[in-house]
C-alpha cells in the first residue's frame, strides 16, 4: 500500500543548499521514479502501470508533449513523467469526508504541494454562496446548475472557457464546439502562456504555426542549438534524442543564463554507457542574458550574410519574400550593442559562427526562455530570418522546433481551442452541425483574467488545469475570480483554483490518462497530438479512481445538453457514447484528419501534413516564407536591479509540485529560494544564505511583492536572477505581455532585492 499524504504542510522556505549537478538522469533518476511511484502507487500497481506509459496499445503520459520512436523501448518514459503517471494513479482518494474535515478557510492556506499530495478527486463537489465547505452532488445537479447559470447571461461574451494542455483532442473539440453553438470564443488556453509567441511569430514567417522537425530530423542534423530550455527537466526525453544526434556527429549549442545539468552531460539509464559515465551533450555553451537571444541571431544574421557563400541563393531566391528590407537591418547589427545585449564574449560569438558555418542542416530548440518576453515574437522571428538564410526549412535534418509542454497543448489549438480562430475553421464547423459560430474574437487568458476583474465576465469553466496558480499577477487574477458567479473546474487531483472561487463553485472529477474509460458502445480511447504533429491513441489501463468519475467528453456532452437543451441539432448524446462518432466528425473539420478513425487505430498513429517542411510550400499571404526585419530590442536594467525569470523546480511540472527538491540545482528541501550570479550579490550587499524581499518594478507604479527568499549564489548571467512559479507570479504584471501575442512576460521581470529578516 503507498504511504499516506503529508498531514501537515511541510515548511518550503528554509531550504538545504549543496553545489550544482553536472549531469542528469543516470541511477539517481532511476532511483527516485521508483520511490516516488511506490509512495503514490505500491509496488504492483507501479509495475502495472509504467510498462504501458507511451506505449503503442497503452496511455500518453500526461506530462510533457515529446515524441516517441516508432521503435520503443520497454521503459518509455522519464523521472518527471513517472511523477505525472505516480501522482495520476495514486491510490490516495480525497472524499466527501475529506472536504468536510477541510472547509475552504483551511485549504486556503495550505501550499499546493500538500493540496496535490492529497490524491484523486471522487465525487462532484459544490461550494454554495456564502458557504465555507464543498459539499457532494448528483451530476444532474452540477449540470443543472451550470445549465442555468449560462442561461442566465445577459450575453455568451461572459462566459470564459478555459482548457489545459491534459485535454485530450476529442474533448477539445466538443468544447469548442459547445462554445461556439453557445455564442462565444472565448476559448483560452495555456498555449496563451507558453508557446503563444511562438505560434505568432511562426504562422507570420512560415504560414503554419508548429514546428517542422521530426525525430528523425533531430537525428540527422549537423547542428543543434537550444536556446532558452532545459530538457533536463521539462523535457527529459529530449535528451536521449539528443544523445542520439550527437552520436551520429551532431555540435550542440546550448543558449542560456543558466547552466543546466541535462545539457552538460547525460547519464542515459537505458543504456551500459549511460550508467557509467553519460555523454557530453554541449560543445559550446552561451551564457546569455535574459532577453538577448534576439540580438544575438541579429548579429549571427548580419555575419552570415557578409560570409561570402554562405546564404543559400537558390532557396532565398524562390521560396521567400522580404529579404532585402531583411538584410538591410541585419547588416546593421552592431557588435558593441550584442554584447552588450547578451553578455557573452566576441570570441564565443565567433566560434558559434564558425560551427553554423560548418553544418548544412540545423535544428533550432527553444521554449519558454525565448518565448516570455515583451519582444518574444520578433526574437522568434530572428530565428526564423537565421534558418532561412542557409535554407534549413524543407530540408532533412534542419527546421525549426519549438518544445511545447503539457502533452496535447498543441491537438487543443489543432482541434480549434483558440480565441482567434481561422474563418476557414469556423466555415468548415458551421457546415458540418448547422451552426452560426461567433466571428469576433474572444479572450485569450490575459483579457479572461480582465475581463472577470471588471465584470464582463462572469462564468469561468476550466478543462483541467490550475489556473490561479499559472496566470501572471497573483493578487489580481485571484480577486478577478472571487468576481465570478460561478467558476467549475474540471480535474483530476486538488490544486489552489479550487479554493479561489466564485460566488458558487463546483469541482468536476474526471477519469484520467491512465484510467480505462468504458462508454455505452464500449471501451473508449482518446487522442493527443505532439510536439512534432504525431497523433496517436491513448487508451488507459486502470479501473477509474471512483464509480462517479465522468469523462472529459461526457461532461461536455452533458454540460452542452443541459446548457443548449432541445434547440441543439448537435447529436451529443452519440458523442458521449462513442468517440468514434466525434473522430468522423473532426475529419470533416480539420484538415490533416481525413479518415481519422482508421489512422488512428494503427499503432504508432499518424503524422499531420506540414507544407514547409514537407514540399517547401508556404501557406503565407505571399505563397512564400518571409523574412522580417525589426528593431532589436532587449530589456535595460536600471541602477542595482536585477532580472527575474520564472521558473520550474526539478520536482515539479507547471503548477504541479511533485517535491520540494531540485536536484540538478543543489536545492532540497525549499521552493523560496532566488538565484543570483555571487558578483550581483556581492555588488548588492546579499550574502549566500541571507534572505530577502524580490519587489518588481513596472510601469504602473504598483508594488508587488514576494517575501521571505534565501538567497542562493549561483552561476547565472550577470545581471539576471531566477526563482521559481508559481511563488513568484504575484511579482509578474498582469498587463506585461509580449507584443503581438500578449503571453506574459515571466522571463523579464525588473527586480530589486530588499533584505528580510531570517526566516
């Protein structure tokens, strides 16, 4: 039997400090997935369930969105994706009585690691107005309730819909579905907050907004570089294709302010070399500033284009548009401003130059570091300019690969979860169930949270997800929800959204990725989408954590049916019954998933068309990839202030805090730590160990502030600083977006650092 939950809330601030890890994975990660999964699961059900992790006939793990090889291995997954698995099939069950003994006054106060650590969800749950407890109710009266409070809207506009990246496509494209037959598109989603930037900048450049690399790319490329990641953690089986391309001759770049161990060497357990001493995966390592990756692409641009040889003509000349205004801003990129831009040395500059010079095909990596900015999509832009330059888009082993995170972010924007959807889509939906959809544009999660802060709107519904704990300005966004009427959340495990509510809120539990899902025409499989356009089944193995559960698809089924009643011509019911049925209806939808369901079915599933990368066709304005100019921009620091970047810990996955270590970083046992290269420190009077006040500064006059971090001399950029989310999301303003895409800029927030007393 796994052990039971924390009974108390385990102190986070006072943390142990040791040196930084060199390398990652290995017997240590071997080790603690297996203790972890033995906590949560015992020892019969761990063996159970992990051999059907990513597997052909088993489930999508529900953590990160990578890949898997046609050709698997029989232990398909990673340290961090066991703790997804561990915490989802977890025997430890939060009850009625649970919630009787907890009032929300209590659970308000505990950290979000205890609330996860408590265990799955098994009953509907009600908050009423002006009451302290959730108390169980019937299906029927949380889809009556819900029915009747979307009703009662003066306008759909104020309902906001909101979708985690767990939901699975065919859950997706009900949702979107409902909303739409309802009226609106407000449709956010976490994309909003991550890859956003990414999406823009890529739809402008490229015509399609996702990257256009497979493994096999990966694979055969001469050069990689990753910029603004750390596969070591977030994407942990990334590092084993790596492993591979640098076998087969691969140099690897890694750009970023903070060394990360995954990147310096990995200790593949999966294999004799692995476990003993690993491969160095970076030949070159740029330690640059937060917010400078644009100006670094600018000056490799402005280089490569005064090598003679070195732009690939032909490509340029026929299969893009824009390149004189281009080269003309990049050959005025100015070295002195790059270096100061991105802290790095000239001489590091120039040898990376020298190795793109040197490979043909190259691969460009990036995630939220790159994406998180006020100029994220120009810098992503920049990156694009760099690839095209030398013809690495269309090409084997080159292209651009923008590392999504929570495993079906990108089937939720594929199956039409988007608040700015294509005329093309909605024509297509409207054709096939009779509809009107909604033109306007909706709320992305940065208006939603503005939009329940000045009361327009008044409904909140989220798909999974943890939406308190992962938007920007704390404060803000938890005084916007408590403005609500009714906020639902749908869910798997607890987490803080559920104790900041509206005037009325219900929690909605729902079968997991591991549980197996048996409707009315049988047993069900879902589907997801990959970071590199893979579909592929789902199909969990575990009896379901509760007779009660509901499915994502049933819920919405049933949710449209009480919301829309007789007046709906759409055939919910069958949907409900049989996910084949909204498969044939999702291949006359969305193009790429004709004969969706026999494609499904194969093992290993399908890849979805991509014109770039699969014949060089561009489905741009022009016909053609564009290249864009635009002014370099990087943030600029006043006086004895220091730039905060957001980040995860090694024991946790977005909002969902698995422990209280970090691993790879030296940190054990504490969450509120701030990371500070020792000259800053130094400079600014903070010795190691010494805590203090991080108090953002932005534009708007307001103070925002986080008390009581420890510290930490670490190897960071000069000038920059990073601590982890969501402690530090009440110093991000909610207004600080990036241009174009409005994702919140978490990766350049100006700190100062005011000293605390000890806690």
């Amino acid at each position: 039997m796994a052990a039971k939950p924390p009974a108390g809330d385990p102190v986070q601030d006072a943390p142990q400090v040791a040196s930084p890890q060199h390398a990652a994975a290995g017997l240590a990660a071997v080790a603690h997935s297996l203790r972890f999964a033995q906590q949560q699961m015992g020892t019969v059900r761990t063996a159970r369930t992990l051999r059907k992790v990513n597997q052909k006939d088993g489930f999508d793990c529900p953590g990160c969105a990578w890949p898997e090889e046609d050709r698997r291995h029989t232990a398909e997954f990673c340290e961090n994706g066991v703790k997804a698995v561990a915490e989802e099939a977890t025997v430890r069950r939060v009850t009625p009585a649970f919630f009787a003994a907890h009032p929300v006054s209590d659970l308000a106060g505990r950290s979000g690691y205890w609330l996860g650590q408590q265990g799955r969800l098994t009953e509907p749950m009600h908050l009423a107005e002006g009451s302290d407890t959730y108390e169980p109710v019937s299906w029927e009266y949380a889809f009556d309730l819900v029915g009747r409070k979307l009703a009662a809207l003066d306008s759909p506009d104020e309902a906001v819909f909101y979708t985690s990246g767990r939901t699975s496509n065919e859950a997706a494209f009900l949702l979107q579905l409902f909303a739409r037959e309802f009226g609106t598109n407000n449709l956010p989603d976490c994309s909003n907050m991550c890859h956003e930037s990414s999406g823009s900048a890529l739809t402008e450049t490229l015509g399609i907004g996702k990257g256009s690399v497979s493994l096999e790319d990966l694979h055969q490329a001469d050069l990689i570089i990753v910029a603004g990641q750390n596969p070591g953690t977030n994407h942990p089986r990334m590092l084993t294709a790596l492993e591979k391309a640098k076998h087969a001759g691969a140099k690897i770049i890694s750009v970023n302010p903070l060394p990360e161990a995954g990147l310096e060497r990995f200790k593949n357990p999966q294999t004799p070399q692995g476990m003993l001493g690993g491969t160095a995966l970076t030949d070159l390592f740029l330690q640059i500033r937060l917010g400078g990756d644009q100006a670094l692409f600018r000056l490799l641009n402005k280089l490569l284009l005064e090598t003679e040889g070195a732009v690939d003509e032909p490509f340029v000349r026929e299969h893009t548009h824009g390149y004189e205004e281009f080269a003309t801003a990049a050959k005025a990129a100015d070295w002195d401003e790059t270096l100061t831009a991105t802290g790095l040395e000239r001489a590091d500059i120039e040898r990376a130059l020298r190795m793109v010079l040197a490979a043909e095909r190259i691969v460009v990596c990036w995630a939220m570091g790159l994406t998180q900015h006020k100029h994220s999509v120009p810098t992503i832009r920049e990156v694009v300019n760099f690839l095209l330059l030398r013809g690495n888009i269309g090409r084997a082993g080159a292209g651009v690969c923008p590392v999504r995170g929570h495993s079906n972010v990108q089937g939720d924007r594929t199956m039409g979860i988007f608040e700015r959807p294509a005329p093309a889509f909605l024509d297509a939906l409207d054709k096939e169930f009779g509809i009107t959809s909604p033109r306007h544009h909706g709320y992305d999660v940065v208006r939603a949270i503005q939009a329940l802060r000045d009361g327009d709107a008044k409904v909140f519904f989220a798909m999974g997800g943890n939406f308190v704990a992962a938007t920007p300005d704390t404060h803000v966004t938890e005084a916007a929800m408590r403005k609500a009427r009714l906020t639902v959340h749908v869910s798997t495990k607890l987490n803080r959204s559920h104790v900041v509510t509206g005037t009325r809120a219900l929690i909605l539990p729902t079968l997991g990725r591991t549980d197996k899902d048996v409707q009315q025409s049988g047993k069900q499989f879902v589907t997801v989408e990959d970071s590199m356009s893979m579909v592929h089944a789902s199909r969990g193995n575990l009896p379901p954590a509760s007779k009660h559960l509901l499915s994502e698809p049933a819920i919405v089924a049933r949710m449209a049916r009480a919301t829309l009643g007789a007046a709906s011509r759409t055939p919910w019911e069958d949907f409900e019954r049989d996910y084949a049925a909204i498969r044939d209806r999702i291949s006359r939808v969305v193009p790429g998933f004709e004969d969706f369901n026999a494609r499904a079915a194969r093992p290993g599933g399908f890849t979805l068309p991509h014109g770039p990368r699969d014949e060089r066709r561009f489905p741009t304005a022009t016909g053609k990839a564009h290249f864009t100019a635009a002014p370099v921009e990087y943030p600029r620091l006043p006086a004895g202030r220091l730039l905060l970047q957001t980040l995860r810990s090694h024991d946790q996955y977005n909002t969902t805090i698995y422990g209280l270590d970090d691993r790879y970083r030296g940190i054990k046992d504490g969450r509120r730590v701030v990371l500070v290269n020792p000259q800053d420190a130094a400079e600014l009077g903070l010795p190691d160990g010494s805590y203090t006040d991080l108090v953002s500064e932005w534009k708007d006059g307001v103070e925002r502030r986080a008390p009581g971090f420890r510290v930490v001399h670490y190897p960071t950029a000069r000038g920059c600083a990073a601590a982890y989310y969501p402690e530090t999301n009440v110093l991000v303003p909610l207004d600080a977006t990036a241009d174009t895409s409005n994702t919140p800029a978490s990766k350049s927030v100006v700190v100062r650092l005011e000293q605390s007393p000890t806690v």
